[in-house]
C-alpha cells in the first residue's frame, strides 16, 4: 500500500475512504459502476474507532461485490502468484453479520464459498470482530472441493486468536481423509503451543521463542508459504507477524482435488484433534510463492484490523 500513499493517512476512515475511492477509479477504468455510497464501506470508523454497520439491504444483498470488493492483500504478486481464496471475516460481504451464517463468501472472482457449520458466526474475540469458533467437534467451516495445491509453489496466510493449546489445532487442513493428500496449518504443533505444518506426511513446528501459550489469548498473523523449484521437495516457511520462523523441506503435494478442505477441523477427527476454539479473521491461499518482503506488506496492511 505505500506505492499509492494510503498507509500513510491519518486515520483508519480516512484509509478506507481512499481505498473506496481506488477501487471506484479502477472499477471505471473497465466500464464496472464506479460509485458507492461511503456508509456502504465494508467496515466503517469514526476517525480509529470501528461502527458496526449490518448493511442491510445494501451491499449484502444475494451474491456480494465478487470483482468490486475492496481487498488489502497483495491480490497478485510479482513472482505471478495469484490469491485464489480469500476468506476475510472483517467484511461485511465475506461473512455476515447476523447470528448464525451459513455461508463464509469468497472474496475472489473464484467463487469458493465455504459453508459454516454448527454454531460458528461473527462475533468479539479478542477485542475484534471474527468468526469465532466456539469448539465442539458440530463447528467448523468447509470450503468447496479443488485443486487448491498443484504440486508448485503455494502461501497461506491467516489471522488467528487462539484461547486454548489443544492437540494439533488447525487453523485449517485440506485432504481426503487421514493421512491422504493433507495440505495442513495447525496453531499448535502437538500441545507444544508453537504453530506447525504437515505436507503429504512431512511436519515441522516453528521456532518461534517463548513458552507453550506464547500465542494464547492474543491477535496472530500465522502463515506458511512453499517455494518449489524441481524434485519431491520444496521449502517450506512458517511466518507469525510477518517474520519467518522456521523452514523445512517438504514433500510437495499432489495435484488432486482435495474433497474435504475443513477450516478449524482435521481431517482425523476429534480425538485426536480437538476443533479450533477463538476467533480467525481471514484465511487467504495464493496458487504460487510469496517473498518475505510480500509476507510482511499483507501483515502491515492488515494488522490494524486487529488492534495491532
């Protein structure tokens, strides 16, 4: 965002209100309506503090902004990594707000909605607006089905409030059942309280210092990207707050649509893998290899969204 000046404004409104105003300058540079009305900003402040607004009947209405949602993340990077889901929580037209939502939009063109289960909706942890997963093995969301792991490079990047060091707790798990296929990003490596990763079989935990909670009870960006050149392997880099900690080689994963693409859910089912209890703001999968100096931006771009 420092290319076009927004990050350096004053104030969280007056940052959205310029980030409006690009997206309707580049929504009629193609001829697409240009022109919202500025109490239909998916969040809106007064000067940093947050208004909740329900946008009933404006935005919100049948399938949200697809192309013309205002999205703060890198949406293709410069090695051509493209986001291909992107779930964020804190707008309104990805996740509602009412009491129990059953649909968790994608904010891409890809349209790869995810249904939400059990008793999983918008609500505080933390301080700040998420979907909050209460735990429970009947809540957690599932994405569609795909091909969201080709056997290349991939990032996934998440916000995460953690309240409690549970048995390998995913932030999310995409496979087709134990130990097939499984893409994995767990808030916990085992109960060591530090997040990890598992590829087709491979795992490693992050070396991120402090004890066992040092990530309870607080707002987290957690992240993994996979840089994949040739062979059965690539390297893989766990990122908390826009900082690398930690890397491992990998098996790459394979190229198969994966069916059951669970978020606060793993695929071996509870036990041994209680559901994700607290709150996650976003979860974001681009198809190629984000550099640190890109992990960094989409950290510093989103972190006011959470307090930080």
């Amino acid at each position: 965002m420092a290319a076009n000046g927004i990050s350096t404004l004053a104030t969280k409104q007056a940052r959205q209100e310029a980030k409006l105003d690009l997206a309707a300058a580049d929504r009629a540079a193609d001829g697409r309506r240009s022109i919202y009305d500025i109490t239909q900003l998916p969040t809106q402040y007064d000067d940093n503090g947050i208004i909740d607004n329900s946008h009933a009947g404006g935005l919100v209405v049948g399938r949200p902004w697809l192309s013309d949602t205002v999205i703060t993340v890198i949406e293709e990077a410069a090695s051509g990594a493209q986001l291909i889901l992107n779930l964020d929580s804190r707008n309104t037209n990805s996740l509602a707000r009412t009491a129990s939502p059953g649909t968790w939009y994608d904010l891409t063109d890809n349209n790869n909605d995810a249904t939400i289960y059990g008793t999983v909706a918008y609500g505080l942890q933390g301080g700040q607006y998420c979907a909050v997963f209460p735990g429970g093995d009947a809540n957690y969301v599932q994405a569609l089905s795909g091909a969201y792991f080709t056997g290349t490079s991939f990032t996934v990047q998440s916000w995460v409030y953690v309240t409690a060091v549970l048995n390998w707790n995913r932030i999310f798990d995409f496979g087709n059942g134990a130990g097939s296929n499984n893409v994995l990003l767990s808030n916990t490596y085992g109960v060591t309280g530090k997040p990890g990763i598992y590829i087709e079989g491979g795992q490693f935990q992050s070396t991120y210092p402090g004890a066992s909670t040092v990530l309870l009870n607080a707002w987290h960006q957690i992240c993994c990207t996979f840089e994949y050149t040739s062979g059965p392997n690539g390297t893989a880099t766990i990122y908390i707050d826009g900082v690398a900690h930690g890397s491992g080689s990998l098996p790459k994963p394979v190229n198969v649509v994966r069916n059951n693409c669970y978020i606060g859910k793993s695929n071996w089912g509870n036990p041994p893998d209680p559901n994700m209890q607290g709150g996650i703001g976003s979860l974001q999968i681009y198809d190629g290899f984000l550099t640190a100096a890109e992990m960094l931006s989409n950290y510093n771009t989103t972190k006011s969204y959470y307090g930080l």
